[in-house]
C-alpha cells in the first residue's frame, strides 16, 4: 500500500481524497497555488507545498511543478480529482516514468476514449450500441448530407475532441447543415485546436444517464449502477440522483453489462463512467467515457455503501476489486446539489468573495462535501463549486425532504449561492414526478431552450466577468475540460457577448 499521496487539486474534491487518506493510514499532500494559501484542502492535509500562481497554467495545470512537489515530498502516488490534469493522458504518462503512481486509468485508455469519433470506432469492434451516424470526421459538405439522409433528420454534429457542448450543432432540415457545419468546425478549431466534426441522429429530449464502473488490474471489471444526470444548465450538472427513476432491474442490468464490456474494449482500469443518452423510448446508447472520478460520486456511494476513493486507491496499488458484480446491491436513494457561489437571480453570474457566516446542515441522511469555512474567501479563479449537499433516504421523496431541510437551513453570508435555485428545482411537480430530460431546467427557468438567447443582464455579467478575470489572472477548467481557461467563464462570454 502506498504510504504517501500528493493530491493534485484544491476545493471540495482535495479534501475528499484527503479524508480517504487519513481512514487508510496513507498520508495525504497537499499543493496549492496563490490564492489557496488558506484553502481547506491546505489546512487538512498532513503536508502542504507552494505550486505557483494563480493561474491554473502555473499550479494546477502544471505538470513539471506536480511532479516536482511529488519528489520532493517522497509520494508514491498522485491523485488528480476531477478537472485539472485528470484525463491528462501526458500527465499519467509522466507520472509512470518518474515511478509515481497515477491514481486512475492508464494514458493510452484516457487517448482511447478521449476522440469521440475513436471511441466510437473501438465500440463498433466490440459490438456496442452507439448513436447512429459517422465513425469518422466529416471530409465535405456533400458527405454530410449524405450521411445525415441515411440516418434521417434531427441530426447532431459534434467535435471529436470535444465535449461540453462544444462545436455542437442541432440541424433540423437539410438547408441548414452546410453552414451548422461550417459554424462546428470554426468552433472546434478554437476551442481544441481540432476542426474533426462527426454527425450523429439527434436523440430528442433525450436523458443523460451514466454508469460507473470499477476495473482492477488483474482483470475484474464491475458495474455500480446509475446515476441521472439529466439537470444540466449549459451543458454543467446541476443536481444529479441514484438511482434513475426510469432504470428497473433489467435496464441495470443489461446497461451495466455494456458499461463493462465499454471498459474492456478500453482495458480499462481504477473508477470510470460509461455515459448514455436514454430516449423516450428507455432505448440507450453509449456517449462516451469519463476517465476520472466525477463530481457527483457519492450518490453512487451512498446507495452502494462503497468508498470509491479507497477502491480507486486499492486498485492503484495493485490490488484485487475486494467483491464481484453479485455482491454489489444498493438500497435508498441519493440525490445531490452543486452548491455553487453563484448568483441564479443575476443570471448566475460568479458570486466570490469573504464567506462572512456559515452553518453547514447535517442530520439524518446528509453529507455535506465542501471546500470552504466561514472566514475563507472564495477566489474568482477557479470553478465556482463551493460544495456538495447530498440527500439520502430510504425512497426519493424521503431523499427530497431530507435535502429540503438541508437547504433550508443551509446559512451562508458574503457571497450569493444557487441554494435558491435547488428548492425550486425540489418543490416543482415535474421533479417530483421525475419527468427529466436534458431540457428540464430550461424549461423550469422559462428560458428558450439552448442556446439561451442573449439578453442586457447577461452581457453586463459577461463584462463584469471579463473584468474579473483580467484583473485577477487567468482561471482554472471545469470538470473534464483539457483546456487552460475557465469553461464556465467562457460560456458566460460567449453567450453573453453573441
Ligand atoms: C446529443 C444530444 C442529442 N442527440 N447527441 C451535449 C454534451 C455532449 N456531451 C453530448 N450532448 C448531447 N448529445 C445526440 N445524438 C443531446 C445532448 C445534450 C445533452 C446531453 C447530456 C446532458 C445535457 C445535454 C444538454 C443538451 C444537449
């Protein structure tokens, strides 16, 4: 087992794998930039180093200076957290050749999932249902509409590098796909320095509902159900719940079992997602796969009664997954608020600043995973999640009213919080009711449903934003996103400023 792990991320996550740590034995380091001197996740830790500036480029982001922090604290292993360098396929690379052990999957697994159009070639050779559309990028016009009246209209085109939304395109009709296209690939271009556009049939309304697997390195691979995903805003998680409302026992089932056979195709190993968009119909198809530990796991965890930091740590260090699939049960259900330092009344424009007061809820069935204190200035830097509150309960509507409660007595002062925003996603009947898809909290805001058309509050955010960032020093990516500036920054400028 190892005996030391340096923690390559600040906020809620850090100090998450920093309590997993502590309950092995391992001792947890901490890095931290500028602007996190007295972040959480730097008190916790048993050791804490200087990494640079703010700028994710020159901490987080930066690889040499990891690894230097690595040497000289004398870890054995290196966990990413999620967002940062975590799907960095250089990165695990680099770990392995300084003998440092990368705490996920393997460089050349993250490079296999990380091209949608190449994810999507390797689940044609092992036979998994997929959206229906190109296996490759799209080399003109011509072929575009040929592709798109074989698989019928609505279509969707997507950047092979992308993600997020990024470079997507809904095309409705035939007139509309020669300048979609164009517009796609520009904005892959800028956005992952990739113009690879693929075309996909559009899937209506469809739910976001992924799959979490575990694999070791001996060859066991295990499916630990679902979790509905389907409350986005801007292409970010909003609330996420386990399990589906939608998902009985043979849906797991058979939708577990591609997950794993996903992850062997990829030979996969340490905790994953197998993503789906499910149809109207309860038809899924696989999206594609989350290399990492994601944000929402501990619905997963609460449901299953597992640690999936400890097993991610287990694994890492050679060992064997300690249970098979018809061990794994789950019992109750879980869901969980991003409580972000936001404002939802101005157009959730970034609310940072001096946490002046603070009262936490707890209770029965909450867990409340956070990065912040009273006292503790929330930096403009870096993405705006402050904390997790996650709900359980032995049915969904016991799960709702724990977490109503919560909320309710959730008590922050200095900055503004989206809290508002989840006691209204709680107490609307179409929630309760569990009528999801991805166009939920559009509808639920009353905004037109994506892109959000641009209005004066939103530019006003925009610029203010701008400001910020400019004056402040360059941000930090969102969950998943490879590139050196914040994503949830940039989607405030692009849409405010169109
Ligand atoms: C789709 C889709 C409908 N049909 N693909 C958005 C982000 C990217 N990861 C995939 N996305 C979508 N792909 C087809 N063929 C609808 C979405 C989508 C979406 C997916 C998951 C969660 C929220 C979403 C919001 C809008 C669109």
């Amino acid at each position: 087992m190892f005996k030391k792990i340096l923690i390559a991320n600040r906020g809620e996550i850090a100090v998450r794998v920093i309590r997993a740590c502590r309950e092995l034995g391992i001792r947890s380091v901490a890095a931290y930039s500028d602007v996190d001197r007295a972040s959480l996740h730097v008190i916790k830790a048993d050791e804490a180093y200087y990494l640079g500036p703010a700028a994710a480029t020159e901490s987080y982001l930066n690889i040499a200076r990891i690894l230097d922090v690595a040497r000289r604290a004398g870890a054995d292993a290196i966990h990413p957290g999620y967002g940062f360098l975590s799907e960095n396929a250089k990165f695990a690379r680099a770990c392995a050749r300084t003998g440092i052990k990368f705490i996920g999957p393997t460089g050349d697994a993250m490079e296999t999932m990380g091209s949608k159009t190449g994810a999507r070639r390797a689940m044609e050779r092992a036979g998994i249902p997929f959206v229906p559309g190109s296996l490759r990028g799209l080399a003109s016009a011509e072929e575009s509409e040929k592709v798109a009246e074989q698989i019928g209209y609505p279509v969707m085109l997507k950047a092979a590098s992308g993600g997020g939304g990024k470079g997507m395109r809904l095309v409705h009709e035939r007139a509309e796909l020669r300048a979609a296209l164009e517009g796609a690939k520009s904005e892959a271009a800028r956005s992952f320095g990739d113009d690879e556009v693929y075309i996909e049939k559009a899937i209506v309304r469809p739910r976001h509902i992924e799959m979490q697997i575990l694999g070791d390195e001996h060859g066991h691979v295990v499916y630990l159900g679902e979790r509905e995903c389907s409350i986005q805003r801007r292409h970010q998680k909003v609330v996420e719940e386990a399990p589906s409302a939608i998902v009985d026992d043979d849906m797991r089932r058979r939708m577990g079992e591609i997950a794993v056979r996903v992850a062997r195709a990829a030979n996969y190993t340490n905790a994953g997602t197998v993503e789906f968009l499910v149809d109207a119909e309860k038809n899924f198809y696989f999206l594609e796969m989350n290399t990492r530990l994601q944000v929402e796991h501990p619905v997963t965890e609460l449901v299953t009664g597992l640690d999936l930091v400890h097993l991610q740590i287990l694994i890492a260090s050679g060992g064997e997954l300690p249970f098979q699939q018809e061990h794994v049960t789950t019992r109750g259900h879980a869901i969980e608020c991003r409580i972000c330092a936001e404002d939802p009344d101005n157009h959730f424009f970034p609310s940072p600043g001096k946490i002046t007061m603070l009262v936490a809820p707890a209770g029965p069935g909450i867990r409340h995973d956070s990065g912040s204190y009273e006292g503790w200035t929330v930096p403009i830097d870096y993405d705006p999640l402050l904390a997790k509150l996650i709900g359980y309960g032995s049915d969904r509507n016991q799960a709702t009213t724990r977490l109503q409660r919560a909320l309710a007595e959730y008590f922050i002062c200095g900055i503004k919080t989206n809290i508002p925003l989840f006691q209204r996603i709680l107490r609307d009947p179409d929630f309760q009711a569990a009528r999801l898809d991805t166009g939920y909290l559009e509808r639920l805001l009353g905004g037109p449903s994506e892109p959000q058309a641009s209005s004066e509050g939103a530019k006003v955010a925009a610029i203010a934003t701008a400001l910020f960032a400019a004056m402040e020093g360059a941000g930090a990516p969102a969950e998943a996103t490879p590139v050196n500036s914040a994503n949830w920054k940039r989607a405030a400028l692009r849409d405010g400023l169109r």
